[in-house]
C-alpha cells in the first residue's frame, strides 16, 4: 500500500495537486484545509496518502496527518459514503471536530457538507460512535469487536457485548470475548424465551 509520499509540488488545482517523486507525476486529492496550507510550486511537500482503486483509475489521497489517513478510512465504512463525500467531511472540518459532532449526535452541523443528508449523517454517528466507544476500550476491545465479528455476530451486537464486558471489568481480548459470548447467550435466551 502506498502510505507516504514526498516530493516537489508541480502543479496544484483547488482540491488536487501534481507532486513529482522519483521521476514520476502522481495526482493527489486533497482536503480543501490541506489545499489552504500548501507552499508554493516548486517546494517540497509530504502527504500521508491512501491509494483507492475505483473502476475505471487508481485514485490517490493525500493528507497532513496520519490521523486524517485514518479517520478517512473510517470514513468510507460508512454506508452510503464515498471518496468524494469522506473528502468533503474533511474538508470542512477537522477530525477533532468530526468526532465532537459525532459524539454529540449534532446531526445539523454534519449535514453542511455539501453530499452529507440527514440519513447518511445518522450513518456516520450510528457506526462511528460505536467505533469510538470501542476506541475507548483500547487495542484489546477492537481485537475483541472483529473475533465477533468473524464468529458471525453483525458489528452492532459485537460492539454491545464488548461494551458490557468492559463495563463488568475485563481488560484482556480473553476476558473481553468470555463475558462477551456469555452476554449475547443471555441476550439470545432472552429473546427466544
């Protein structure tokens, strides 16, 4: 995966850039936040990047921080968001301020961006609040959503059971699954009975 890129910029377009690396041009979209910041043709730039394979060209993406790589990533798990619309999300705020929306709900501030309703902004905060409760429970807890996941319980359910184990105490992915399968056993009983 192409995670890194360092080279002169040649040209640069509102939203896209040229950087020549090694002989070779590679075009770059970029956040409008990270367009605003660039040096001046002919300067050196660096972008942590995200290579996409769409269905008619490779697209690569660029960014100032790995935390923007990654939360762009997050991005796109999200159904119904694409490329254009993570882009955009980051474009008009920061991954500190896409978390603060999110974890309050504010689904009026996340339907600015230009591609973001209110169902796809119901989206994000459905999915991704959940991923930052798990984010909150550390390494262990994220090692212990995707075992359920594998196991063939949906992300909602994993990220539940993982919740509850955390909250009776368990730190470790052995604990974290034990009280996890034990909670959705006595969630399924309770259901059938």
């Amino acid at each position: 995966m192409l995670t890194f890129l360092r080279g002169i910029l040649l040209e640069k377009e509102q939203g896209r850039v040229v950087v020549l690396t090694g002989g070779i041009g590679l075009e770059v979209a970029l956040p409008l936040s990270l367009y605003e910041r660039l040096p001046s043709r002919g300067e050196e730039v660096e972008f942590y990047t995200c290579l996409l394979f769409r269905e008619d060209r490779p697209e690569l993406y660029g960014f100032a921080r790995r935390e923007e790589r990654e939360f762009f990533l997050r991005l796109l798990k999200v159904g119904g968001v694409g490329p254009k619309t993570a882009l955009a999300l980051l474009s008009c705020f920061s991954v500190e301020e896409l978390r603060e929306a999110i974890g309050r709900e504010d689904l009026d501030r996340l339907t600015v961006v230009p591609g973001v309703g209110k169902k796809t902004a119901r989206r994000l905060v459905l999915e991704l609040k959940e991923d930052r409760e798990v984010e909150l429970g550390g390494e262990d807890a994220a090692d212990a959503v995707a075992a359920l996941i594998n196991l063939g319980y949906n992300r909602r359910e994993a990220v539940q059971a993982v919740s509850a184990a955390r909250a009776e105490g368990a730190a470790s992915v052995e604990n974290i699954l034990r009280l996890s399968l034990a909670y959705l056993g006595r969630r399924k009983e309770g259901e059938e009975g």
